[in-house]
C-alpha cells in the first residue's frame, strides 16, 4: 500500500490550531471550555466534516468522527489524542494525535482503502489537570473511572462547575451517559510526542509504548504556629514551611530509594499562610505526585512518604494530614496493538524503540475498556508544555505513516 500523507497540509492545520490560544505565539495556552478552546473545537469538526467523517459529541464534550468501514456493525478501531493546552505551553503536545489521526484517515482514503471495520478520530474532553485539578477527565468518565457524581461536583479555580462550562460550551445530558459499553471499540492508538529526551538521544525515529505509568496524588496540609519572625525564639517554633521542606526531601528520598529509574517523585505545588517575610508560617498546603509502572513499588513509596511525615509531625510538633486526590492504576499496552504498530515499522524499514510512557495520556483510561496503545515521536530536547516544544516534520510525518498503514492493520 502507497501512503501519501499530506505533510504541507498537516503542518499548516498544526499552525492553525496554535492561533487558537489565550497567549501570544510562540506560546499556546487553551484552556478547556473557554473560548479558545470552543473556537478550535469547531474548526476541527470543520475539518472532519471535510473529510466525509460523521460527527458525535457526548455529555461532556469528548468529540468522535467516524470513517464508516464496510461492516459497520463491527467494534470500530480509534485513535486520537486532546487540544486542550496548559498555560504558556507548546503547539505540539496532544494536538499531533488528533491532526495526525485525521491525516492518517485522509492518506487512507486516498490510497483507496476500505476497511472493514470502522475507524474513529476521538477528541478527548480535559487531559490537562488545568482547570478542575484532575487529568484525563473525557477518557476517565469514557472508561468509567470517575464517578460521574464525583465529576458533577467539579469547580474551577474561579468557582464555576464544571455543568456550568458544558452547558455553556453547547454540551448536555448526564455525565452517566459518557461511559462507553462493554466491547464498544476493538483497538485504540495513540500518537503522541514523547515529552522527553530518549528518542532524540538514541536517534531513533519511533518509540512503541509498552506500559504507561500512572500518577497518585497527594494533598498534603501541614499546621504549625504562626508569630513574629523577630519574637519567636527558634527553640519554640513550630513552623509550617520548614515542616513542608522536610516532607518534600521526603518524597524524593522515598522514590529514590526504590532504585527502579520508573520510580518518580514530584513536589509541585507548595503554598504557604500568611505569606509575609516577617511571619512564620502556621500553615502549608502541598501536592505531591508519585508515578511508576509497578503498582506495588509506587504505593511502597506513597506508605514511605506517610511514614517519614509522622515523623517529622512528631519531631517539628506540627500536624501533618495526608489525603488521596487520585491514585490511578499503571496500564500495559495491547500487544494487538503494539504489534500492528511494530509490524506497520517494519514494513516502511523504520527503526523503533520500546518504551515506557512515564508521562500520562488518555491511552491508560481506553486501556481500562480496550486494547489500547502509544506510537512516540521524537521532540527536541525532550521539551514539553513550554512554547519552545517542537517535533520535526519529518518525524510527525513517520509517526502519521505507522499510525495510518497501523490503523488499516486493526480495521481488517
């Protein structure tokens, strides 16, 4: 089979969609349900409707349009990817997976191919954490792993719930609706950049994703006494923040010392009350993020981190108290489907390396409900979510070729 994918066409929707952004370029900053983010949602359907796609939104905006095979009874074969962009951030991540799917269609049906089964470009609803504090929320409420009550109950840093964004974005129905059944797609494949170093490093044009770690978060909150920074004698301080320090030296420490390089630990977020250079702090507010591959190894960790925080409550006399935001489970990749991606290599003389996704997409939630996977293209530098994020032409065409020859493979 002769692809002829589009490249010229690709990169300029590619420049397109980054106009669509609350930020000045290079910078790209789309926010889910805000304008920016509605604006690119109809000029991508726009674009589907051109292809001949059939299109179909759910309760909470995740977006499906579907070339019909020639059995569309069968489970159809999926791929796609988000466009929701966290602020400051790049033009490439999540949006290669969606305009890449839809080129790999369009190179399809210029080739002539018919497939048996149908294939289906899905926008996901929210990957970014941005503005509900939970990722993956489109694909969690798909595969049925967020309550839908829980998700009703969503707000946004600015008190605005999330039904209040869907019915201003045109979206209704219940959340409950969201969820697909049972056998509902035969495969999913999700083309990616790979948001680190690894490819570019090895010179290696494609990675195939073998497990997807996945990420548990903690809220920690630390209470101390506050008072005057010159009237507190150091011996009787009972300070927040230098509590927090010791905690964050903690989570590192405890990935660390599993000696498995997928174990990672991350301290992202730390605020403190009141705030003032010459005030201790009485109280600081942490979230921390914990990520392996191994189930086992990574709550190893989080029970450390639990530990090593009551003791450092005892010692600095604060209390410490530690609860789960999420603590999703780690996925492995379909061997179906990584082997119609390695096979789709193969064919076009393409070197590939296996991989492990220690960043998290929307692929580990379809791996709850379908056999899913990841094809990786390289970035420069490793760089992601900063406007200087860029992939190659050359290798986001490679990555639509695999993905397109892949695609045709499954919908056999």
């Amino acid at each position: 089979m002769t692809l002829d994918v589009c490249l010229n066409q690709l990169m300029r929707e590619l420049e397109m969609l980054a106009t669509f952004s609350d930020d000045p370029a290079p910078a790209v900053t789309r926010i889910v349900f805000s304008q920016e983010d509605r604006q690119a949602r109809t000029w991508l359907k726009e674009l589907c409707a051109g292809a001949g796609l059939s299109i179909r939104e759910d309760a909470v905006g995740n977006t499906f349009a579907r070339w019909e095979g020639s059995a569309p009874e069968l489970p159809a074969v999926a791929s796609g990817s988000h466009i929701d962009a966290i602020p400051h951030s790049g033009r490439y991540d999540g949006t290669v997976g969606v305009l890449g799917a839809l080129e790999a269609i369009r190179a399809l049906q210029r080739a002539g191919v018919r497939p048996r089964r149908s294939i289906e470009l899905v926008l996901f609803t929210s990957e970014e954490p941005t503005r509900f504090g939970i990722g993956c929320l489109g694909s969690r409420l798909m595969s049925g792993t967020l309550d839908p009550l829980r998700a009703d109950d969503l707000r946004d840093s600015q008190g605005e719930g999330l039904d209040e964004l869907l019915a201003a974005a045109g979206f209704s129905g219940p959340l409950a609706s969201v969820a697909l059944p049972a056998g509902h797609y035969h495969a999913f494949v999700e083309l990616h950049i790979e948001q680190g170093p690894l490819l570019e490093r090895a010179g290696i044009p494609l990675g195939i994703v073998t497990a997807i770690a996945a990420p548990a978060t903690l809220r920690i909150e630390i209470e101390g006494e506050g008072g005057h920074a010159g009237a507190v004698l150091m011996p009787d301080r009972r300070d927040a923040f230098l509590a927090a320090a010791e905690v964050a030296l903690a989570v590192e420490s405890a990935a660390k010392a599993t000696g498995a390089i997928d174990t990672v630990g991350t301290v992202g977020i730390c605020g403190i009350f009141p705030g003032a250079v010459n005030s201790i702090p009485s109280i600081a507010t942490m979230l921390a993020d914990v990520r392996d591959i191994d189930l086992a190894r990574r709550d190893a960790v989080l029970e450390a981190i639990r530990n090593r925080a009551g003791a450092i409550a005892a010692a600095r006399r604060v209390t410490i108290r530690i609860s789960t935001v999420n603590a999703d489970r780690p996925a492995e990749a379909s061997p179906l489907v990584v082997d119609a991606l390695r096979s789709s290599a193969a064919r076009q003389g393409l070197e590939y390396q296996p991989m492990v996704s220690r960043a998290y997409h929307d692929s580990l939630f379809m791996a709850r409900i379908v056999p899913a996977g990841m094809l990786f293209i390289p970035c420069r530098a490793g760089v992601s979510h900063r406007p200087d994020e860029y992939a190659a032409p050359d290798d986001i065409e490679r990555g639509v070729r695999v993905l397109a020859m892949a695609l045709a493979r499954l919908a056999e």
